[in-house]
C-alpha cells in the first residue's frame, strides 16, 4: 500500500462536525484524489475510480447549478451561468430546496429565450442582403401559436419560481393572530361606554331625580 493510500485511509473516518453526506462528499473526494494521482491502477481500482468520479461531479454539478448550463443552448451557456450566480448571491442556496428552485428559475430562464429565438426564426426570414421580412404561411401560423404558448409557459414558470423562492427565503408576515386581538380588544372597548359618557348620563340622572 503506497503512502498516498495510507494518509488517505486515515482521513476516511467521519468527522464530528460532519452529517453523514458531507462525510461521503468528502471521502468520495479524497478517494477521487488518490485513485487519479496513481499511475497504475488495477481493474478493481478503474472501477471503483468511476463510481466515485462520478459521485464527485454529481455533488459539483447540483451545488454549482451545472445541470442548468449544461441543457442550455451553446451560446446561452454565458448568460446562464451568470444568472446563476447572481440568483445565488441574492438568495444563499443553504438549502437543497433554495438551489433546486433556483435552478429551475434559471432554466425556465434559458427556455424562454430559446423560444424567442424560435419565434425569430419562425416570424422572420433573411434576405440575401442581410435583411429580414416577414414570412407568414398557414403552416407557419401554427407553429407560432405553438411558440408562443411556450414563450407564456415559461414566462409563467418563471413567476411561480421566484415567488416560491421569495416565500422561501423571506417568509410573510402572518398577520392574522394579530388583527383577530386587535379586533376583540376593540370589541370590548365597544362594550364599555367612554368614560364622558359615563359622567354625562349620572349628571343627567341626578337631573331627574333632583328637579
């Protein structure tokens, strides 16, 4: 056993600060290290090194939001990574649930422009001077109906996302409790008479009983 392998070893006990999945990201990770850094393997060894490379480019691809960038068109790939990233700063993907919904806010994203671009080419044909015309047909007519639905989909998608992650991330104020004492508390104050009310009725009294 090489002393690469031995360090390894070593670290592969859980430690106490870690849950059981950050154990595995990690062991995965270090057992990654050292099977690539050896320059003979055994067949046991390949394989053991694909299913842990495969464990460590999952727990990247989920934490960095790569599945996003990854169905994007080639030259949306930029853009999506960057709304990514900025969608990640604002909201703090510390829970599975946050980046789940950030990730979907981001690929609702990259749909709606690649069906924009469809629209385009669907709408619009090129010149042979570079310009663009209508190119309207009964066939084409459909086809835009279609673009357009998915255009709203995923425009909707989009709003239903960010509200579920704004919910998530800054819950509403429940408010409800609070009218319902406020509501009752002015109810008893109904049921009791102010207080120059009070002193007006006894003086009118004593008006009555005393001519």
């Amino acid at each position: 056993m090489t002393t690469a392998v031995v360090i390894h070893e070593k670290d592969l006990s859980k430690r106490p600060e870690e849950n059981d999945l950050e154990g595995d990201d990690r062991q995965n990770l270090e057992r990654f290290k050292v099977l690539d850094r050896q320059k003979k393997r055994s067949k046991d060894e390949e394989k053991e090194l694909a299913v842990v490379k495969d464990k460590v480019v999952t727990k990247y691809m989920i934490s960095t939001g790569g599945l996003p960038e990854f169905f994007a068109d080639t030259d949306l790939k930029p853009y999506v990574h960057r709304i990514h990233k900025e969608l990640a700063s604002q909201y703090v993907l510390d829970t599975p649930l946050k980046r789940i919904l950030v990730d979907r806010v981001t690929c609702a994203w990259s749909l709606a422009y690649t069906y924009e671009r469809m629209l385009r080419m669907t709408k619009y044909k090129e010149n042979d001077d570079g310009t663009y015309s209508l190119n309207y047909s009964k066939e084409r007519t459909g086809h835009l109906k279609e673009i357009r639905r998915g255009i709203e989909s995923a425009n909707d998608q989009i709003l239903r996302l960010t509200q579920a992650l704004q919910n998530i991330s800054h819950p509403p104020i429940q408010v409800k409790v609070k009218n319902a004492i406020i509501a009752q508390n002015m109810q008893f104050n109904q049921a009791a008479p102010p207080k120059d009310l009070e002193e007006n009725s006894e003086s009118n009294n004593n008006e009555k009983t005393n001519p």
